[in-house]
C-alpha cells in the first residue's frame, strides 16, 4: 500500500496521542500529512509532527550504530577534566598495563584496541588500532597509537578537557607464553609483525598489502595482492610450492617476440626481443597450460606451451608458443617473464 494510505498507527506516536488522531478523523498517514504543519503541532505537539517528516522524507533520521561492549574494558574517571591530549595518554598508559593484566589472567591476547576520550561537553572522541598477532605487551601498544595518533588528519581538540578516558579490547584470541630466541631475543617474525602492525597505524589497514597465490594455472591469474593478514601466510604456501619454477619478473602484458624454431611446434632457437636477437643453448619443457574451461567455450583462450630457456648471453627467459597448431595456423610467440 502506499504510505499516505498507512494508518496513523504507523507514525508509532504514543497512545494518547493516537486516541487524539483518531477522534479528529486523521485516521492515516495522508490524512495527518495535509493538515498544516504548525496547527498539528500547536495542537498535538512538535514531536508527531517531527515523525511525520521523517517518515515523509523531508527531514533526515541518521542512525546512530550501538558499538559492541569490549570483552575488556579499563576506564578512569576524574573529578578535574585534563585539559590536554598528552596527560590523556599518559592515562591511557596506565590502563593498559589494567587490560594487559585482565587478558594474562584470561590466556588472552587482544587484537583490537580502541582508547575513548569522554569530553566535558559530551563529545567522544574514538581512537582504534589493530594488532597482526595477539598481542598483551603494553609498550607495543601504546606505540599503536602513538602512531595512530601522529597520522590522525585531523588533530584531537580536548576543548574543556576530558572527564572520562576509557580503553577497551574489542577482538581477543588465546596467546600463551611466547618462546625466545636462544640470545634472550624476540624471533624474526616478532619484528616483522610488529613493523606490520606499525604501519598500519600509520597509514590505514587498507594501504598494507600483501601478496597471495590464487587458485589458478595461468600464470597472471596466479597472484594478487590485498590487505594484509596473517593467515595467508600459511595458506599461501602449498600453491607457492606449486609455482616454484616460475620466474621472479613477470611482463603485463606479455611482449611479443619473433621465434625461429626447428621444426613448427619445438622448442625455440632463437628469438628477437626489443630489437636485439637472442641464440637459445639450453631449453626446459614445454609446460602446457590451458585456459579456464569458460574461456575455452567461448573460443576465448588458446593453449600456452611454455619453455624456460637460456641465452648465449647467460640471460634466462620464459617464453610461450600462444595457440596450437591445430588451433591456429600460425602460432604467437610472447616473452612473459625473465628470471633474475
């Protein structure tokens, strides 16, 4: 049905109201929306009149989202505000070693922090960071939003001070004591998830990126890059074993080049790439890959018949014949990637 054609009971005004609407014959939504606006709320007051724009579309209704209650929380009150960011943050250092305590007893360790800074007049502000590992180590996280804070576009404005400053760890995960290295150290991995997770902070989750095997032969569709996670790394690795023998630099799009070979469908001889000629003394394959089974339908995708070959130069490149014989007459050669 229409929404003028909705009964007042739509506009979800209390009961006395209700009675009110329907003993003056506004028994829908159309009825109410004619009359004046300043006489509804003269008469039925400025509220109703309010529901009635929003559900009309003539004023906004943002919806203002519940953020979900930490798992760990550690808050401080105080009777004077502290009137700027830096006595705030050193507050926030005290509360982290609270939070760190409260996920050591839990076996926990917290992936997702957030520091909200209460101010006199009402105002929140929220500060959040993520952390690539579990992570319980205070200073690690106060160096987070250290970070955070320094790449912050627009700088925090304590106006009257803050009143409340609170911390909360909203994502958490088991973490139980870690193992050193044989020196006392921390591992190698440690480090590199830790400069990770810096900037992140620094630069946004987003513009971190990290490169990953995709299920599939053909060698362009066999990597893309996305923001970084740490459990790709271990699900990358069978697939990265599978690509071993395949060349660090990879050309998009594949050049073309000029081949001779001995016989139409062997291994090239020599080629010319880029004006200069190249004589080939070693070769290796052919490796077959076809395309995807929807390309081939469509008469889309040809078969490669790639060779890792060797120049006389001692230059080693990865050429493909694009197409069989009984594909096409006369088959394209393309130079895709050179090894280092």
């Amino acid at each position: 049905a229409p929404l003028v054609a909705l009964p007042g009971l739509a506009l979800e005004a209390p009961e006395a109201l209700a009675l009110a609407l329907r003993r003056a014959g506004l028994r829908t939504i159309g009825a109410v929306a004619a009359q004046p606006r300043a006489a509804l709320a003269a008469r039925l007051g400025a509220a109703l009149v309010r529901r009635l724009d929003v559900l009309m579309g003539v004023e906004a209704f943002p919806l203002v989202p519940r953020w979900p209650a930490p798992l760990v929380v550690a808050d401080a009150r105080f009777a004077q505000p502290l009137l700027t960011v830096p006595a705030a943050m050193k507050m926030v250092e005290r509360l982290a070693l609270q939070a760190c305590r409260q996920l050591a007893e839990a076996g926990l360790g917290g992936r997702s922090f957030t520091v909200e800074l209460f101010r006199a007049d009402g105002a929140v502000a929220r500060v959040a960071v993520e952390s690539g590992r579990p992570q319980r180590d205070p200073a690690a996280i106060l160096r987070l939003f250290a970070e955070r804070m320094a790449a912050l576009s627009d700088p925090l404005d304590p106006g009257f001070g803050y009143d409340m400053v609170r911390l909360g760890v909203s994502v958490a995960e088991p973490l139980g004591e870690a193992q050193l290295a044989l020196d006392g150290g921390e591992l190698a991995e440690g480090e590199v998830l830790a400069l990770v997770d810096r900037l992140r902070a620094r630069l946004g989750a987003a513009r971190v990126r990290q490169l990953a095997w995709a299920d599939s032969h053909v060698p362009e569709a066999a990597g893309f890059d996305r923001a970084w996670a740490p459990a790709m790394v271990q699900e990358s690795l069978p697939l990265a074993a599978a690509f071993a023998g395949r060349p660090v630099e990879l050309f998009d799009p594949p050049q073309r080049v000029e081949v001779i070979a001995e016989v139409p469908d062997g291994p090239p001889r020599r080629f010319r790439w880029q004006r200069q000629l190249y004589d080939v003394v070693r070769h290796e394959g052919p490796e077959r890959i076809a395309s995807e089974w929807w390309r081939r339908a469509a008469n889309d995708g040809l078969t490669r018949d790639y060779y890792r070959v060797e120049a006389s130069s001692g230059q080693r490149f990865w050429l493909f014949r694009h197409g069989l014989y009984e594909q096409a007459a006369t088959p394209d050669w393309y130079l895709h990637g050179r090894f280092a």
